[in-house]
C-alpha cells in the first residue's frame, strides 16, 4: 500500500471510499471549525496538510509528479518552497518520491525542469486545476449533514486526519467499515470488534448498452442480445432452486444467469450448476446492481479489547 509521509508522520495516500457523513475538509473549508478541535498524530496536532493527502492523491493520480513513480512511498511536495514564500494551498502542493524530493530541495521548478519544459508545464497546469468533484462531494456532504440535524437525532461528522488517527491507534487494518467506526471524536478508547462479520457490497451496475459481443477487432460474433427478463427472472437475482426430480437433485442457492429456453445456470459458493429449470427457482433477491457476501470473522486484536 503507498504510504504519504510528512514530517515524522505516516499516513496512507490511497484513496479511500468514505461515508458521506464524513464531512471532509478541502481548500476553503480548512477553517476554525477544525482549527479550534485539534487533534494528535504521532506526537504533533494535524495540520491542514494531513486532510491534504486524500484529495491530493486523487489529483495526482497516486504517483510522484516528477518521475512517475508508483507503488512506493509519496511525500507531500511544495512547488514552490515555503522557504521561498510558498503556502500550503492545495494549488501548490504535489505528491513526489522521496529521491525526487530531496533532489529538488528548495530549487525553484523552473530551474529544476529548465530540461523538461513540457513536464513543467504539465505540472504547473495540473497544480492550477480546481478540485471540481471534490467540491461537488463537500456540496452534497454539507446538505446531508444540515437535512439530518433537522431530524433532531445526534449526527457527528470528523476529517479524514481524524479518522486515520482513530483507526491507527487502535491499531486497526485499513477497511471501509473500520474507517466507519472510526469516524468522530466520540470513538471510544476500546471497540468492541471481536466476532463482527461484516456484510461486504460491492457495485457490480446494471450490464451495458452493447447489443452483441464482438470480437476482437470490433466485429459482431454473436446474436443480438435478448430480452433481459425470461420466466419472470433476471441475470443476477438471487434465487433458491430445489430440485425434486432428474440428475441434479438437491437445494441450490445463489444468483442466476437467465437463458431464453427456460433452462437457468446459479452460481453457488460451489461451483456453477448449469441447466436448472426455471420451474424450480424462487426468487430471494432480485438484481439491484450490488452484490453482498459475508465478510471473515474479525480476530482480537492485541491493542483491543477481547471480553
């Protein structure tokens, strides 16, 4: 996993997917707000620059701006030194590896890319570039955020700094649902996560417009495409069949893959069992674009709690 590092802290500069309650702070929205609530990484409050690391990764693209490095760990890099009246503005802010940061040290980025002019240019303009999706996002968070303390029940927001402090002093893996859990300053000191199987979604959509298969230089291999409902079901309902007669007797459970005569295939924890009679099925789940699977049983943890 690429690791940021800034100062004497580490925190990771992939991307993660959060809750929109997770109201995060991006260029404009660095303000007293979080200012007057600091909280401690490793030592030292987080500054605006550690909330920088999610949206600069999504900027940057995951990779050093200045040899393209990837897979390895990134630093948070000003183009313009502060040393030389540079801020901490988003706009002057890149990710670098660590070689390329300390090569260019205080150098100005027109005397460090006199030879790649184009890479310069590249960079200057990328740098310049608004965060218009995450602005978007902040949009959308704030508006959820203001509609449910309108309910009138308790709503706790947090920056993403906040919730990687949480997560990593507890001394938990990075996962979407321990981020979920981590989110506040109302987390308490000692979760109790022992024996909690999560529920896994993935988004899976609802197919594509393609009207037949083609092969491999763009022509038509196959018919067109069908009607996506035959008997009453669809490619990727969830569907219990028992079988009461023939070879393949038995209680099958899983999502299906629909065909014109009638004659379905289930996907099972299994194995894929072909040829199943729609007479058979009952719907359980019809397709809604996810797919669900229990996730593995969380072990104790040494820094948590086992009662």
């Amino acid at each position: 996993m690429e690791r940021a590092i800034y100062g004497s802290s580490a925190m990771t500069a992939t991307p993660q997917q959060r809750t929109m309650e997770r109201a995060g702070r991006y260029e404009g929205e660095l303000d007293a707000r979080k200012r007057a609530c600091p909280v401690r990484w490793r030592g030292k409050n987080l500054s605006s620059l550690d909330d920088m690391l999610i949206p600069l990764s999504f900027k940057w693209g995951r990779k050093c701006c200045y040899c393209g490095a990837t897979h390895l760990p990134l630093q948070i890099e000003h183009i313009q030194c502060r040393a030389k009246g540079g801020s901490d503005r988003i706009s002057n802010l890149c990710l670098a590896c660590g070689p390329c940061n300390l090569k260019k040290g205080t150098v100005d980025i027109q005397v460090f890319l006199a030879k790649k002019p184009d890479l310069r240019k590249r960079i200057l303009a990328r740098a310049r570039a608004p965060l218009a999706d995450a602005a978007a996002v902040n949009s959308t968070r704030w508006a959820l955020y203001e509609r449910l303390q309108a309910v009138g029940l308790p709503v706790e927001c947090g920056s993403g700094g906040r919730t990687k402090f949480n997560r990593a002093s507890r001394g938990l893996e990075k996962t979407h649902w321990h981020d979920a859990a981590c989110v506040g300053a109302s987390t308490p000191e000692i979760l109790q996560i022992q024996g909690i199987v999560p529920l896994l979604i993935t988004a899976q959509g609802y197919g594509c417009r393609q009207m037949c298969n083609v092969n491999e230089i763009g022509f038509p291999c196959s018919k067109p495409k069908g009607a996506k409902k035959v008997k009453g079901f669809q490619t990727g309902d969830i569907v219990r069949a028992i079988v009461t007669s023939g070879t393949k007797q038995g209680t099958y459970m899983g999502r299906v893959l629909v065909r014109a005569t009638g004659s379905f295939d289930i996907r099972t924890k299994d194995g894929r069992v072909q040829g199943i009679s729609h007479r058979f099925c009952t719907p359980i789940h019809r397709r809604d674009g996810y797919s669900y699977k229990q996730g593995a049983d969380h072990a104790a943890h040494p820094t948590q709690s086992t009662r």
